[in-house]
C-alpha cells in the first residue's frame, strides 16, 4: 500500500465564515487538523485549499498545501483534483480523506479505515460509532448507516445510509473515507445519484452505483466544527 492522507479546506462556510482559519489557542483550525492527521504516522499529508490564505497558514506551520479550483462541487473532487495535481504518476494507490473541520480527530481511527481497505474486500471505507445520546437517533443531522457486519467483527458492508429515526441499537457515521485510486476515480467520474440528492448523502453515490463501502466501528465521533458554538466546543476540548 502507497496511501496518502488529503484534507480538504474551503473558506466558503455559510455558518462558520472563514472557518478553517478559525482559531484554536494560537493555531488555525485546518493546522489542528493537519496535525491529528499526521499523528496517524500513516502516510504523507497534504491539504487541498481553494485559496492562498488557508495553503499560507498551513505552509507556515510546516505543513503541505495543493491550490485547486474553489468552484468545485465537493470535498471529494477537491481531494481528487489535488491528487492529479500533486501526483499524476500515481505512485499513491490508496486516498483517505480527512474533513477539515474535524480538530478532535483521534488519530487512530485513520488507521482503522486504512486497515480494513487493506484487506481487499471494499472499494471505500468508511467509519461509525455507536450512538449513546438518544437525541441523536431522531436527529437528521446525524447520518445513521445500516451495516451488515463480519460475524465476530467491528467491522461490515455498508447496506444503506439514511437520516431516518432509528430505534435500538444504532450508529452514528463519521465522514472519513479511505478510497482504493480507481474507486475514487470512478466516483468523481460519475453524476449525482437520485439517493444522493434526495438525502443530500454524497456516498450515496457510491451505494448507488454498486461501489462496496465497508465500515469500521469505533469508540467515539470527533467533533464537526461548524458553528460558533462548536468551535468553542472544540476549544474547551483541546485547551
């Protein structure tokens, strides 16, 4: 395996303006960000900005940074993009993609997305965490998979993905994905799904087109920073 690890950053927030500059005692958001990926000790990390300010902070902070397009659709075509741009040669055959928002990320669960790729049996991986907060459970926000998994395991196919009211035993997804290159070839190539669009979920996409997600359970869900409120969570956390 030759992976690498792209964060995808965008100023264009509606709720959070400027949000991966936000800061977070003394560093910008996507600098946080950077560095759990980078704790990971996985692969080299890059970050895909669309504009000079976010690839400054993160080249002042000894980090690396790719331009790309700052019209393009998705995180997704963002990481892709930045991919043919910094390696056309394709040395890299494994993509993971870190949100930038998420500065609580615990490192290790970069690596559970990666291993359970390695094992050859999905085109992507991806992760969940069980839901303890039963507010959650009726919460649309909160992207609830349904997983098919390994008897004995933590680990399954993904069957579904909904924003429904789940009842019982569910879990909470995390939007970190670890792509085999030609799958996320294959993604970016194709036009949004009817699922994709109606439940606003781009790996529906994926499901759509018969693309096999697995998924990782792990123990917890870092925090999504995209509002005031979340990011002083996120300070409180890391303080």
């Amino acid at each position: 395996m030759s992976p690498i690890i792209l964060i995808p950053a965008r100023m264009a927030s509606t709720r959070l303006p400027d949000k991966p500059l936000a800061d977070i005692h003394g560093l910008p958001m996507i600098v946080h960000v950077m560095k759990r990926a980078q704790e990971s000790g996985i692969a080299r990390v890059v970050v895909a900005c669309d504009g000079e300010a976010i690839a400054r902070a993160v080249r002042e902070a000894g980090g690396e940074a790719v331009l790309t397009d700052p019209d393009l659709p998705s995180g997704s075509d963002r990481i892709f993009h930045a991919l043919e741009k910094i390696d056309p040669d394709k040395q890299h055959n494994i993509v993971i993609n870190v949100q930038g928002d998420m500065p609580t990320l615990d490192p290790a669960i970069i690596n559970a997305a990666l291993d359970l790729l390695a094992t050859n049996q999905y085109d992507l991986t991806t992760l969940a965490a069980p839901i303890i907060d039963m507010a959650q459970l009726t919460d649309p926000a909160v992207v609830k998979p349904i997983i098919e998994f390994d008897p004995g395991h933590r680990t399954g196919r993904a069957l579904d993905f909904n924003r429904d009211e789940a009842t019982g035993h569910a879990y909470h997804h995390i939007g970190l994905y670890a792509y085999l290159r030609p799958a996320l070839e294959r993604f970016v190539s194709l036009p949004p799904s009817a699922n994709e669009v109606s439940r606003k979920l781009e790996q529906m996409r994926a499901m759509d087109n018969g693309m096999q997600i697995g998924i990782v359970v792990v123990d917890t869900v870092p925090l999504g920073v995209d509002t005031p409120t979340t990011l002083e969570e996120a300070r409180r956390l890391l303080r």
